[in-house]
C-alpha cells in the first residue's frame, strides 16, 4: 500500500489565504527623525492614483509600486494621522 502525504488532521480550521496582503506588503513603523510612522507598501494592481512624492516632488504614476506613510504621534488623533498620509517612492522614503 502507498502512503499518503495528506496531512490526517481533519480538526484544523481552514484559514484562506489573504492575497491582498502577500502582495500589497505588510504595514510595519519606523521611527524616522525621531517621529514614529506607520508605512504600507502599495503594489503595482493597487497603485490606481497619481500621487506627488513629497521627497522628490516627481509623480507616481498608476501601476508604479510605492509606499503610504502617515505619522503614528499625531495630536489630533489616528484619524488625523491617516487622513494626513503621503505617498513617497520607496527610493526616496528610504533616503528621507
């Protein structure tokens, strides 16, 4: 008889796979001059804006992989933060 490579645990609850997340990149902080920021990188299918990087001052493009950062520290609250965010070409974010 052949053995099966089939796991036999038929109890575990099934989790699908979120692919937005694999391929949007994982929000993460970074604390840069002393500020703390919250960075989500943007794929290419989510990128359908054109946006003004703040580090360069040169458009983002629709389909151009990038990055949001909104600062976690704000006075005026998360909702704030979040509103206020930017979007920065990861080349440029790496160097600010």
């Amino acid at each position: 008889m052949t053995r099966s490579n089939r796991s036999r645990k038929r109890d575990a609850e099934y989790e699908p796979l979120d692919v937005e997340r694999l391929t949007g990149g994982f929000r993460r902080s970074e604390v840069r001059k002393g500020r703390e920021w919250t960075v989500q990188p943007i794929s290419t299918s989510n990128a359908t804006k054109v946006y003004i990087c703040p580090g360069c001052s040169l458009e983002i493009a629709p389909g151009v992989a990038h990055l949001a950062a909104w600062r976690n520290d704000g006075i005026l609250g998360d909702a704030a933060d979040v509103a206020d965010r930017r979007h920065w070409h990861d080349a440029c974010w790496k160097v600010s």
